[in-house]
C-alpha cells in the first residue's frame, strides 16, 4: 500500500534527503571556488595585469564539456559554468 502524499513516502524522503546534501556540496564548492578567484584576483591586480581571460574561460569550458560523463549535454554543463562566471564576477564586484 503506497502513502497518501510524497510527504510520508520512505523513497521521496531519502531522496530528498540525498538531493539535500549534494546542494550543500554544491554550496560549498561554489563558496570555495569564489574564495579562490578572489586571491587570484587580488594577486592579477598586484602584478598589473588583467583580470578577466577570456582566452582561460574558453578553455575552461571546453575542459568541462570534455570531461563531462553526463547526463548533463555539452550546451547545459557550458550554460552551468557561463553562469558561474558570471555570478563570480558580479560577486567579486561587490567586494
């Protein structure tokens, strides 16, 4: 016999539980990814030197397309990190 609602299902409880936890590694690794572009931020802005490159983001994206196992496509796994990129550096020009 099947619950009355997903609230009491054992299997959408633990998946949900599942999906909880990977959003909070998903937290932590942008967190953490965001405290390191800041150092190299301030380290670019030391030596004189540009901040942004393009160039480094290209490539970036390629690694990541390449390295993708799925089931994300190519065109989500760019759009995802375009995005962050974008999140990084309005976040950093808050700083």
């Amino acid at each position: 016999m099947r619950p009355a609602d997903p609230e009491h299902d054992p299997v959408v409880r633990d998946l949900r539980e599942r999906i909880t936890e990977v959003d909070q590694a998903i937290l932590e690794a942008a967190n953490a990814r965001l405290e390191l572009v800041h150092e190299l931020r301030e380290h670019k802005i030391a030596q004189g030197w540009d901040f942004v490159d393009p160039g480094r983001e290209e490539r970036l994206l390629d690694a990541l397309a390449r390295a993708n196992p799925g089931p994300l496509s190519e065109e989500a796994v760019r759009q995802l990190f375009i995005d962050l990129l974008a999140l990084t550096k309005r976040e950093l020009a808050s700083d």
